[in-house]
C-alpha cells in the first residue's frame, strides 16, 4: 500500500516551503494519520520511499511523539486532561465517569471499536478546565451534566454515520 | 482598573480575528512605520521598550534581535538565509495565552513576525503550533493567507524590496519541544531533544542558518511598540520589565481566565482580580509561573509579577501562569500529578532527567500512598541535587522547581503523610462531604 494520492500532492505542494526533505516527515505523519487514524510500520515505510529517506529516520520521529498513534484508535478519540489545572477542577471524577460508561479503562478501545479513551498531560486550556479533546475538537468547562451530554451527542452521531466528528474545520485543500 | 490593554483589547468584538477589522483599527500601520525607520531603529525602540521574552526566560528581545549576524554566510562566501520562528508549541501546564492570540488576534503576531524579520533581515518565518490546536493552526493559516492577499506578506512587501514568507508548522504533541533547540530539531523533522549550546541558534539554528526564536505574545506586542513608541510600553510595566502581559490564572479561583496586566500587578491582586479562591475557601500554595516554577505560599504572594521580582523571592515569572491551590488541596498529591507529567514529558536524551523525574515521581506516588519514610525527604532533596544544572536543557530545572519548593515549604505535610500512613486531607474531606462543592474538589 503506498501513500494515497491525496498525501502525495499535499506534499508535492509543500516541498517549496521548507529546504529540506527531512522536515515533511511530521507533515506526512499527520496526514497519513489523518486518512487512517494511525501511522502504521508500512505507512512509515511509504513516506520514508516517498522523501528518500531511510525509514529509521521516520519511525524515530513516530515513536518520540506521542500525537502519532502507533496502534488503531476508535472512530472517536477521547482524550481527557489529566494535568493539574483540570485536576484541581474535578478531571479525576470524570475520568471515572467516562470509565464507567465506556466500560474500559483509560488507554483502551472499546471492543466495537467506536471509542478509544486517553487520559493525556496538559492540553494548553487549563482556565477552562476539565478539557476533553474529541478527535480535533476541545470541549471545555466540563463537568459530569455536559460530559453525559456531550456523550449522547457523540453516540448519536455514531449512529447516523458520522465520518468527521469533530473534525468539522478540517479543509483538505489547505495545510494545516 | 482602566489599564491599557495591548492584545485583548478587541477581544470580546465579534470577528475580530478578521483582517478587516484589524485593518479597521489600525492593524498594520507599524508595519509601515517600520519600513519607514528601518531596521537599527526597530531594533533600537524594542530596547528602549524593556519587552522581555514573553515565553518564560524572560531574556530581553531587543537584545536577541541584535545577536543576529548582519551578513551571515558560509564557508564558500555564499550568503546564507536567516529564519525567524515563532514558538507556539504552548504546553506548560497553566498558560494557555498564546491560544487566544492566535484565535482571537492573529495579525498582530502576523504583523510583529514580519517587524521583527525586516529588523533581523530574515526571509522566512515558521510558526511552530502545537499539533494539538487544530482549529487555531487554521485560523492562523488562514489569516496568513489573508495578509498574504493583500501584500502584507510574500514578495516585495509594501514596495519595500523586502520578501518574506510565513508558514505554519505543526508539531505532535511534545512538551518538550517548547525548548527552543528543540522546536529546531522538531521543525527540521527530527526527534525534539534539545541541543548542546553553544552555538545558540542566532549563529546555528533552523537548517543550519541563524535563527531567532520568540514567543507567540513577544512578537504580537510588537506593532505596538513600533505605533506607541519604546517609552510608553516600557512606563506601562516596571523599571526592568516593560508592557503589560497576559496571565494566566487557572485552578481554584472563581473566574480563571486570561487578564491582560502592567508587569507591576503582584500576585495577590491578580488572584483578586480572578474572583479569589473558589468557595471563600484559604489559600494554600500558588505556583506563580507555568508548572516549572517553585510554588509560594499564602504569605508570599505580595510581589509583583514581573521577572525580577520573581526571581529575588525564589520563585520565576515564567510564562505568566498562576496556578491557584486552595486549603482542599493535598500538596503532596499535586507535586505529585505535577511530577507525573514531567516524568511523562522527559524526552529522555540525558540519564539524569530521564531517571530522576521517573523516580521522583514513583517516590510521590509512594508517599501519597502512605508508604513513604522520612528517608524518603532526604533522598528527595539528593535526586534533585543530581538533576538541576546537570543537564542539556533546563527541563530538569523545571522538575526540581517545583519539587523542590513543595517539600521545603509544605515539610510538614510530607511528614504527616509518612507519620499517618495515609493522606490525612483524604480523611478529612471525606468527613465533611456535604459541604463539598462539585467542582474544584481536591479528592474524589
């Protein structure tokens, strides 16, 4: 499997903007992740093809970040603040919560694959928190009400077949 | 208090992220003003400015500007570019200021970005946003486009014979690459561990070439310097630190938030401003600057929040961050959350940060835990002797800060912790559940 099309003109498109190769690794990544959900090792491998660099070089950037998902996530990605300014605000009690509704813990998938739950370390939002990043989209000032409404609000989206929750301003003729 | 307000003064206006409106009230005349004066002299209002770098080191950006090489070039005698980038990789846990520029005021940092490349005679700028802030990555690019559009940016710029391009880069979710030898690294498609300095990147930076690097709300106040003139910013700050700032005031406060301030607000009255601490309740610890700066008291907060006075209480301004800790909180579970990032963000290039902060916090959890001893203190203190100062990049600074700050003045806590076997504020919160409000509770 090679990278699609679409991947490659982005690229193409990009190539004038920075002088080096090297530096459309990241760029890559994402939009492979973006297509896929995750950076899979032939995924790594593609882009490595594609920029003419060995394949150490991307599969050491994949493994330093933690945004890259280097296994399959759900169609939705939860991903719940866990750092100090949303603890102080009560992230821990929606975190349990989420579990419980969910029915796995933090860092699994759901076995339909539907949700994937995360608990990750400071989103940059901490004066509205508790902050929840579904896939693009952050949902700030939550407490357990708006988080369960949130939830239905997903799950009903889910269901009607949704592609791009939450990643309404996605535009793929523009970077970024 | 009818203080001037610099970057959120149109903040509440619908579509004032628009460049019709930033054009409407002003937006881009310093721009021709700069092109007007030139570069010795831009560079010679932002000192007379006193702005200090907005990200946390508070290193004065006019004297930055001026470490960049005039004609760099290289061993054949060819010239080599010189790259302007803006760190935006926000990620310390209490500031979240550079977001709101971005998504509320864009052109300003558009506008000081291409300022600041006709002083340092760049001719490419990256703004490197943190792979997490989606939306404000396309409001950005699309303002750029925007500026681009109406010649504010591209090629021959104004007619000034100057080119200069922009373009937005986006990371992947790394503290670590806040670093600015580490946001290099990470643009030029690589892991994000910090370099060796020297070379500092004004000589060896980007790609190689001399670079500056400055924050998202440096850049953003620059316009301003240029319209009003270096004086009048400087006057709206203290005598070393000019301008005002956007802090950052998160945690157990009624009204968190982003409050735009002279630089000779004190902490007392930014808490106050923020609504005081949630529920009427005390305060117990303030941590004043970002996640990485040592914690203060409810004694200790009659300073002002600028970087020396800061610096004189043990303390750092950092990145304008206050994290308020009400009497609810266990300080011990907090260093310890705190910790738990840190050990998390370690980009592991140097052994003792990358084992320090792992042992730092699995001691933490311990002592939380009610398993700790008073050997444990000690040990503390030791491992944190071994990290400070020890390392590449000031990561492992930013751990022991904290830490460090936490167990000297909260001794006793720790104490009570290895005395009782068990966190004595889980017991006591528990027995006055009713009183307990939803939010901002310290245990669940």
């Amino acid at each position: 499997m090679a990278l699609s099309k679409h991947i490659k003109d982005k690229l193409d498109k990009l190539r004038p903007n920075f002088p080096t190769l090297q530096a459309l690794v990241i760029p890559a990544l994402h939009e492979v992740q973006h297509e896929t959900g995750m950076v899979s090792e032939d995924s790594m491998r593609d882009i490595a093809e594609f920029l003419n660099l060995p394949f150490m070089k991307v599969r050491e950037v994949v493994t330093f970040y933690t945004m890259f998902n280097k296994k399959p996530v759900g169609k939705v990605h939860y991903q719940l603040c866990g750092n100090i300014g949303c603890w102080l605000n009560g992230s821990d009690k929606l975190m349990d919560h989420m579990e419980k509704r969910l029915k796995i813990k933090h860092g699994q998938t759901t076995p339909d694959g539907k949700y994937t739950l995360s608990k990750v370390e400071c989103l940059g939002a901490c004066g509205s928190g508790p902050v929840l990043q579904v896939n693009e989209d952050y949902n700030e000032n939550l407490d357990v009400e708006k988080l369960d409404q949130l939830m239905d609000d997903v799950f009903k989206k889910i269901d009607a077949g949704e592609n791009n929750i939450g990643r309404e301003t996605y535009n793929p003729e523009v970077w970024p | 208090m009818m203080e001037e307000k610099i970057l959120t003064k149109h903040i509440n206006t619908l579509n004032c992220h628009t460049l019709d409106f930033y054009l409407a009230n002003g937006g881009y005349n310093s721009l021709k003003k700069a092109f007007e004066i030139g570069s010795d002299a831009i560079i010679e209002e932002v000192k007379k400015s006193n702005l200090r770098g907005r990200g946390g080191a508070g290193f004065p950006t006019g004297m930055k500007w001026s470490f960049m090489p005039k004609n760099p070039v290289d061993a054949k005698g060819n010239p080599k570019p010189k790259y302007l980038v803006c760190n935006a990789d926000e990620g310390e846990p209490g500031t979240f200021k550079d977001r709101l520029i971005m998504s509320k005021n864009p052109h300003s940092l558009i506008e000081g970005m291409v300022i600041a490349a006709k002083a340092v005679g760049a001719c490419r700028g990256y703004i490197y946003i943190r792979g997490e802030f989606f939306k404000e990555a396309r409001i950005l690019q699309s303002a750029i486009d925007d500026a681009r559009k109406k010649g504010f940016l591209g090629k021959d710029i104004l007619g000034s014979k100057m080119d200069f391009e922009l373009f937005v880069y986006r990371g992947a979710g790394a503290y670590i690459c806040g670093e600015e030898s580490a946001l290099l690294n990470s643009l030029e498609g690589k892991r994000g561990e910090p370099r060796l300095k020297p070379p500092f990147p004004a000589q060896v930076g980007a790609f190689g070439m001399p670079t500056c690097v400055n924050n998202v709300e440096t850049f953003a106040v620059v316009p301003y310097i240029l319209e009003h003139g270096g004086p009048k910013f400087a006057s709206l700050g203290t005598e070393k630190s000019g301008g005002t700032r956007l802090f950052c005031v998160s945690g157990q406060v009624e009204r968190p938030g982003i409050y735009e301030l002279s630089m000779r607000t004190t902490l007392r009255e930014l808490i106050d401003i923020a609504g005081g601490v949630r529920g009427g309740k005390k305060l117990k610890a303030v941590i004043p600057g970002g996640a990485s700066a040592p914690m203060l008291t409810a004694t200790e907060i009659d300073i002002p929040m600028c970087f020396d006075a800061m610096m004189k209480a043990g303390t750092m301004a950092g990145s304008g961050g206050a994290i308020v800790m009400s009497e609810d909180v266990c300080i011990v579970e907090a260093t310890s959350i705190l910790l738990r990032f840190y050990e998390h963000e370690s980009c592991g290039q140097c052994s003792q940060c990358r084992e320090g902060s792992h042992w730092l916090a699995r001691m933490f959890v311990r002592i939380e835990a009610g398993k700790g001893t008073h050997k444990d203190l000690e040990m503390i203190e030791r491992i944190c002797s071994n990290m400070a100062g020890q390392t590449i990049c000031a990561f492992a600074d930013a751990v022991t800060g904290p830490v460090l700050s936490a167990v000297r003045k909260f001794r006793s806590e720790f104490e009570d912790h290895v005395r009782q076997r068990r966190c004595p504020q889980k017991i006591a919160s528990r027995t006055i559940d009713a009183m307990e409000i939803d939010r901002g509770r310290a245990h669940v």
